[in-house]
C-alpha cells in the first residue's frame, strides 16, 4: 500500500522546483522539503511516534512548520495543529482529549506545557520560529531518505479542532482522501500549474492556510511566498511577482484602504480568493474598482474542506459563494423535515461528498447527531440558493461569531465571564467590525449590589482567553432580553448594538 496523500504530492512536483520563499529571501525546493520531511518523519519515529498517534503542534508560521505536518503524513501520525494564541488552560483540554505522543511547542512555552504533556504520557519537543529547537537538533542527525509509512484513503491525516457550542471544542477527522479529494478538486477547478506563486499571508494551524492553501500548491507543484502574518505593505510588494492570493475578508479590507492598490500593481495577479467569513459585497465591488479583479469567493469549513465556490471563468457574484464544487452534493433543507426548500428560501445547508470529514474525535454520538441518514453533514450554516443556482449564506445556525477569519462561540466567552465575582449572567454575540467583520461584543448583567467596569472584565478575560476571543467591548444591562422559553434574544442584541464598532 502506498501513503494516499504524500505520494500524490510526490507526483506533482520537480526537486529542483521552488516551494517556498520566505521574507528573508530563504527559498525551499521541492528537494529541500523531501529531505526535511523525511529527517522529521525518521525523528518522529525515533519518538516512538507511532502510526494513528496524534502530534500536536503549537509554533508559529514557518517552512519548518509546514515540514513537520508533511512528516506526520509521511510517518503515517495524525497532525494536530492548534493555534497560536491558545492559553495554557486551553491547550490542557486539547491534549487532554486528543492524548497526542509528542506535543511541539515554540522553547518560550514548554515550560509551561510540560506538565500538562507529562500527566497524559506526552513528550515536548520545540520548534522556534527560525527553524531551530530540539526537535530540529534531533532532525540533524537523520537520514533524507525515508520510507513513507502506508497510509489508506480512509486513514486520518489530521485532527483539527472547532468550537463547541457547548463550550467544549470538536476534533474534527480528516482523512488523506478528505484532504487529497478536495486539493485535486480545487487544483482543477481554480487552474493551478506550476507557474503559480501564491502570497501566503495566513496562519497554518487552519484549514484555509494550511490545506486549501498549502495541499493545493503542493498538488500543483506551485510555490509560495510565505509570510508571517498579513501585513498589506508586504503583500502589495510581492504582488508583481506573485500570480495567487488566497485571503480572508479582513485582507481585503485593508487592501482597499491602500492608494498602492492599482491595476498596475495586481497587473501580474490572476486570482484573487477569499473565503472563512462573508465578504462585504461593498468590499467585493470597491477592490474591482481599483484593481479591475473580481475577488473569488469560496465557502467552506474545518469538517467539510471547501464545498462551493465562484466560478473561474463565469461570473463571480458578490454576497455570494457560488456553486457546489465537482463531485460535492449540497442541499438546502428544512432543519426538522429535512425537506429541501424552494429556490430563494432560507434553510440548512447539508453536504456530501469525498471532502466531507470522518466525525468528531471520540464523540460517536456528537457526530452521528450532525449527520442525516443519507450521509448529509448538517453544516450549521444557514443559507439560500438564488434563482441562478447561486448559494448565499444567510446566517449561522449556531450563533458563531467570526472575527478576523477566527471562530468565536459565544457560549465559551459568556462561561468564562459568568465565572468572575459579582457578574449574574452574559451574553456574547457579534456585530459588525469594520476591519475584523464582526467584533466580539459582551452585554453583562451584575448580581445585586456589585459595581463593575468594563475594563475590570476585560483584566479578569486576559489571560483566561486567547487575544482573538476577547470581548471589543463589553456593556452592562439590567436584564437580557429572553423569548417566552426562556432562551435569550440574540437577534435583538444584535440589533440594538447594530452600529457600535461604526464611526
Ligand atoms: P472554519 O471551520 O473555521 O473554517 O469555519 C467555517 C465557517 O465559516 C462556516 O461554517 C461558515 O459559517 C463560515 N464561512 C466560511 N466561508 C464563508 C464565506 N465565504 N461566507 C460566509 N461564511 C463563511
């Protein structure tokens, strides 16, 4: 048996081909990411790393990075990115639940993560941002060669974790056909060749950054300039020589904001994508005005990899994430019926297809109860198919709020606050954001007597939350606006606060 996912990445590529360029001017070949993978994948075995054992990463951005999921794949363990900002009490649960063999970690934080790794039988390794660390210093010593371990279709590849409505977050299973289905399908369908150069400004603990952006590059034999982290001055700069740009509506936001942003300076780009989070129709049509580009925006999420998108070659539809992707079958249903509604009504969005996940990470009943009978992943999201066959995406069944391209569920946020002394209860929910999309807002309701400030709140979430969950601001009510059954108006929240992050 052949290892599904890295040989179809094997296939695609010339050694001596450019894969990525760093800021520094530092550039990868394809060859220099066989030999690094398979030091890493030799070193994970050293580690005892077994095929199916979870490694989960916390580092920053970096080719390093990117090796060391290449090596999980080739070492047949289950990568398990987690992103940057989590705070230790966050990553406890995560390792916790996944009960990974090795957890890498950036030295700053090892320390702090020892502990928790050790109670669950996990050894740490670090990886900093400039390729260094004690993992990279046992990779030194292995050899470039390495015979990738067998690996199925359906075997996992990765473990990605979502937020939980109720608080506790979802590993959601990614086989190497998931990934490898949905790369090839968006190679295809977006016309990716080797003459692509991608700006790659995203993080890589997501599925965005890491799959739709890195597999597809991969799969194509393409190369990309990798950045840290967005930052429009560089990314205007590369643009004359880059070909791709795949980003969430916050890049373009900021794009927009630039005088540098002209016809001439994206005369080289071919395509501009855009996907994570809606983006404003406004911004769609303003970024056209000065660049002539009609920005691609596509629909997807961590269980499913990408579902729909605009079209290439026909026309791109702004407030909208265009049609089902070759061989995914999507529907709009009547949550209790499960009735497909008529054209241009509101219902749940459903998918099917290779792209769709394997189910949560030990949660045989969470998953059973997301998917229909049929095999439909009941996705959350709420949305409605125009008279064109184009999907619109209403709202979110779960109340999600997204921030910067980041998940956001309200209900970790308010458990959090109602902890704190003299807070009675909270609500948490999004409201537009002129840079992030929606902010994070908090209404709070204080028990009788007690006198706190919003600055006294947003101290107590500090270190409680990662930086991206924290409430913008946080307001106090007398009492929460509720339904007849109790539960709380969100939709009225939202609308009082409509305009609080407007100027
Ligand atoms: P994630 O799992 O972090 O990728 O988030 C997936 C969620 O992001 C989806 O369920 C949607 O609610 C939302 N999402 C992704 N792409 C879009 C888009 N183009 N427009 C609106 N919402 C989107």
């Amino acid at each position: 048996m052949s290892n599904h996912l890295f040989d179809a990445f094997r296939a695609g590529v010339r050694p001596e081909a450019p894969f990525i360029e760093t800021e520094a001017g530092q550039v990868w070949t394809y060859g220099d990411m066989f030999k690094l993978s398979a030091r890493l994948a030799a070193t994970l075995v050293k580690l005892n790393v077994q095929p199916g054992d979870r490694v989960a990463v916390q580092v920053e951005k970096s080719p390093e990075a990117l090796m060391l999921y290449l090596a999980c794949v080739r070492a047949g363990a289950i990568y398990l990115p987690l992103n940057t900002a989590y705070t230790l009490a966050e990553l406890e649960y995560f390792i916790g639940d996944a009960e990974p063999r090795l957890v890498v970690s950036t030295p700053e934080a090892k320390k702090g993560l020892q502990p928790i790794a050790s109670v669950k039988g996990a050894v740490v390794e670090t990886l900093d941002d400039k390729g260094g660390g004690s993992l990279m210093a046992l990779a030194a010593s292995e050899a470039e060669d390495f015979d990738d371990v067998p690996r199925g279709p359906n075997d996992l590849a990765a473990i990605l974790y979502t937020s939980g409505t109720t608080g506790r977050s979802k590993g959601a299973m990614l086989s190497h056909d998931n990934l490898l289905s949905n790369a090839a399908t968006l190679r295809e369908f977006w016309r990716f060749s080797s003459a692509d150069r991608l700006i790659h400004a995203l993080p890589i603990f997501h599925t965005h950054g890491l799959f739709v952006a890195s597999n597809v590059i991969m799969l194509a034999g393409a190369s990309m300039y990798f950045l840290p982290k967005f930052d429009a001055y560089r990314v205007l700069a590369l643009m004359p020589r880059a070909t791709v740009m795949m980003g969430v509506p916050t890049f373009y936001v900021r794009l927009i904001q630039s005088s540098e942003l002209t016809r001439e300076t994206t005369a080289n780009m071919r395509l501009f994508i855009s996907g994570s989070a809606p983006l404003l129709a406004e911004t769609h049509r303003r970024f056209e005005v000065m660049t002539g580009h009609r920005i691609l925006e596509r629909y997807g999420m961590t269980e499913t990899n990408m579902n729909t998108s605009n079209p290439y070659d026909g026309e791109r539809v702004a407030g909208t994430v265009g049609f089902p992707l070759p061989g995914v079958l999507l529907r709009v249903t009547e949550p209790d019926s499960v009735k497909p509604v008529a054209d241009g009504e509101t219902g749940m969005i459903e998918v099917k297809g290779p792209n769709v996940f394997k189910g949560y990470w030990r949660m045989p009943e969470k998953t059973a109860s997301e998917f229909r009978i049929d095999g439909f992943f009941i996705t959350g999201d709420l949305g409605m198919i125009d008279e064109r066959g184009y999907l619109h995406i209403v709202g979110r069944d779960k109340d999600l709020v997204i921030t910067g391209g980041y998940n956001i569920y309200p209900k970790e946020i308010e458990s959090e606050i109602d902890q704190l002394p003299g807070v009675l209860e909270s609500a948490v929910f999004g409201v537009p954001h002129p840079d992030f999309g929606e902010g994070v807002t908090a209404v709070v309701v204080c028990k009788d007597g007690a006198a706190l400030e919003e600055k006294d709140v947003l101290s107590a979430l500090y270190d409680r939350l990662a930086r991206y969950k924290q409430p913008k601001r946080v307001l106090f009510v007398a009492e929460l606006p509720r339904n007849t059954m109790g539960k709380v108006r969100k939709n009225t929240l939202r609308e009082i606060y409509a305009d609080i992050y407007q100027n």
